[in-house]
C-alpha cells in the first residue's frame, strides 16, 4: 500500500514545474518502485521499462485512443474541431482505417526519398545558420531555437509538402497551439488552443489543395490527389487536408524540440562536443544518443481491446489505458546500461522515441536527417559556441522542448 502511495506521488510529481523541468530522477524512481503503475488520478498504467513498453507497442489488440474512444470519453467532442481531427487522422485510427490513410504518407516518407531530400536539408540548415551567425555576431546572444531549432523543420517538412516558404512563418504559433493536443491532461486552454490552430489549417490546407489540384507541382499536396494504392478508396477532400494538417502536428514541434535538445545536451557535455567536433562523423550517433537521453515525445497512450497481459500475473480488462513512458523506457538500464550518461560512442543504442509498430513514426528518417545536419554543420562554423544563459522550458508535460535557448558564437 505505501509503495503504491509512494509511485502515485513520484508519478504526479513529474507535473509539477520541476518534474516538467527534468522529469529523468521521477520517472526511474518509478521504474524501481512499481514497473508497472496504475495511476488512480490519471486512470492509466504507466510503464517505465522498454520491454513492456514496446511489447505495449508492437501488439496491434492495443490500440490507439480513436473516435469510438473518443465519443464515450470526451462527451463534447463534436465541439471541438481539435478533437475531431485528431480521433479520425492516422494518430487516432487502427487497423484497416489507420492503413489506408497511412499508405500514401508512408511513400512520401520512404527511406529513398529522404536520402535524396539531403542536399535540399543541408541548404535550409546553412542558409538559417548565416542568420544565427549574424544575429551574435557582434558577441551577443541569440535565440537558437528561435533563429534555427523552429524555422529548420518547417522549412524542409513544409517544403516537401509543398508549402511556399512566405506561407511558412505564420506556422509556427499554429504549430505550438495545434499540439497541446499531444498533452495527455487537455486543459480549456489547451482545447482553445488547438480548436483554434485545427481550424485556421483546415482552412489554410484547403486552398493549399485547390491550388494544387489546378497547377500540379512536385510535392506532396500534388500527389494526394493522385495517388492512392490500387484496390484504396481514394481518400476524401476532409483526409486529405488532415492528413496534411497531422504531418504538421506530429513533425514540426517534435523535430524542432530534438533540434534544441540535441545543441543543449552537446554544450553541457563538452568532453561529448569535442569528439563530435574531433569527427563530425559522429553527428548522427550524437543526435541518438539526445533522441535517448532526451527523448522529445514522452509517452504514448494505447486502449486495451480485450483483457490483455502486461507482464505475468499483471493482466488489464478490456477498455483500460495504458501509457508507454518512452523517455523513461530509453533510459531504463535493463536496455541501455549506465543509462543517465550522454555518451555519443554509445554501442547498441535502439530508441522508442519514434514509438514503435504500426504507429511507429514515418517522419523518423527525415527528423534523423535533419538533426545530422545540423549537428555537422554547428560544429564545423561555430567553434567558439556556447549557453549564454538559463534557457526557457516549454512548459509541457508530453513534449520536451525549448522555448528560449539562448546562445552565444564567441565563447
Ligand atoms: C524528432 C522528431 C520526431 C519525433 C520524436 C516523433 C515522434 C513520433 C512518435 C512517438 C510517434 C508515434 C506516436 C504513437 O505511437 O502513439 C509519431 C508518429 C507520427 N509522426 Fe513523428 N516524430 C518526429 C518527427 C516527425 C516528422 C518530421 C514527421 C513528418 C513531417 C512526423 C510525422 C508523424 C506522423 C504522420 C505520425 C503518425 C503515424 C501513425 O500514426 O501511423 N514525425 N512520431
């Protein structure tokens, strides 16, 4: 009973200002007192540790929180165009729904055709940091994640989709507002919020669609209106621009929160800095080992479709939630030992931070790329960078992310 009062108040503690600040001591406190934890507040089971979170994952009878989820849990959902979108888009659908709608994202994305978007990254990525380099070039500080952590992923996942770069700076606040849907405690704000954001890109997708549909052009909001996999249902004019608005919602914000961790986690450990700087070959296994120490998306839910086993003797009735703590998972030492050291010569790293099974993430390769990039780069021009101050935390319990990471390129 003590123990079970003990996890319920280290898990709640990672609420609070400082949990949300570095929620890494609560969630392994955790881990060691209860694996496995029922949250009588929160009506879930956490899981801490990578195995059960990804078994968790990659068992398709746990499925996504979806729209029948949604209609019995969130009584006024219909007043909520936010939730509307998300219950139906590919986040929030399963089995053959979630396929279909997953097939034409899933060849935007393929492995082949982010390798060949490298150049284009590696331009964006050098034309943002000429900006960063003359806003401290007279020895002041700068805002990287303003200057480069949030503009870079909008750029190169809005160009792909096929968003003109004029349109692009508008999405920013969008983008934060649109995914306070990703918190797992929605407050009237964050609803209000995120209604807003679904709306306004609803709208701004559309015309983007239109347009499209009239003169073609070599993106992927063209190639929505023609592909679709033989035997599909063409997708509808509402799954198209949601699916558009989801890319939005599920890559900018998360990318740009690796992009910030990533610098972050380099400058404080700078025996770490100096062997990416030594061989900037190391720049991919650096972003790894931030996409492990610092994992940017911290949990995930999913809904038991029938009684269903967590681990022996702990089974969960049908309708029960369960949540896949995937920054805890990647620091669990039973997967990753010594788990709390950023190491960039780590060995065997494998990460849940892009989830795992059908949902695992599409944008993966390219969030990937675009963090090896940067990396490469800062090291390269700036061999004097450093913190020039406390930086500002997002204050979000399920996105870990910069608001202010204030830098200097003369240190
Ligand atoms: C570091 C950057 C990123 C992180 C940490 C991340 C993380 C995730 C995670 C954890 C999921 C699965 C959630 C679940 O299983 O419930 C996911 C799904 C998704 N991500 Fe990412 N993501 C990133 C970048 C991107 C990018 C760049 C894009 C595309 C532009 C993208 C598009 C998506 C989409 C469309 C889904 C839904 C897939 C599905 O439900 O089948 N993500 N992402």
């Amino acid at each position: 009973m003590r123990t079970l009062m003990d996890a319920e108040s280290v898990l709640l503690s990672v609420l609070t200002p400082e949990g949300r600040a570095n929620p890494h001591p609560s969630f392994a406190e955790l881990r060691r007192l209860a694996p496995i934890h029922r949250s009588e507040a929160l009506d879930t089971h956490f899981l801490t540790r990578f195995a059960e979170c990804h078994a968790v994952l990659t068992n398709h009878e746990f499925l996504v929180p979806d729209l029948t989820w949604c209609s019995s849990n969130i009584p006024d959902w219909r007043e909520h165009p936010a939730a509307d979108f998300f219950y139906s888009s590919l986040l929030g659908s399963n089995g053959a729904v979630h396929d279909r709608l997953r097939r034409p994202v899933a060849r935007a994305f393929g492995v082949r055709r982010i390798a060949a978007l490298r150049r284009t990254v590696e331009k964006i990525t050098e034309e943002l940091l000429d900006g960063f380099a003359e806003a401290t070039s007279s020895g002041g500080a700068a805002n990287f994640q303003e200057l480069v952590g949030d503009p870079l992923p909008v750029a190169v996942a809005g160009g792909l989709i096929g968003v003109p770069r004029a349109d692009q700076e508008h999405f920013h606040r969008l983008g934060r507002d649109a995914s306070r849907l990703l918190e797992p405690v929605r407050t009237a704000d964050d609803w209000a919020r995120a209604d807003g954001a679904v709306d306004t890109l609803r709208e701004y997708f559309t015309g983007l669609l239109r347009e499209r549909r009239a003169r073609p052009a070599d993106d992927f909001a063209s190639a929505l209106h023609t592909q679709h996999a033989p035997g599909d249902t063409p997708l509808t004019e509402r799954e198209r621009v949601d699916i558009l608005l989801l890319l939005f919602v599920a890559g900018f914000e998360t990318t740009s929160g690796m992009l910030g961790l990533t610098v972050f986690a380099l400058l404080t450990h700078p025996g770490e800095l100096a062997l990416v700087r030594a061989d900037p070959d190391l720049a991919t296994a650096a972003v790894e080992e931030s996409l492990r120490w610092d994992t940017p998306v911290v949990m995930t839910e999913r809904i038991a479709a029938r009684p269903l086993e967590l681990a022996p003797s702990v089974t969960v009735p049908e309708g029960a939630s369960v949540t896949a703590v995937l920054t805890a998972a990647n620091r669990d030492p039973g997967h990753h030992p010594d788990p709390d050291a950023f190491t960039v010569r780590r060995q065997g790293t494998r990460v849940l931070s892009f989830s795992a099974g059908t949902h695992f993430c599409p944008g993966a390769a390219l969030a990937r790329s675009e963090g090896a990039a940067l990396v490469r780069r800062l090291v390269h021009r700036f061999p004097g960078l450093g913190l020039a101050g406390e930086p500002v935390r997002r204050a979000s319990v399920s996105l870990r992310s910069f608001d202010d990471l204030p830098l200097v390129t003369t240190g």
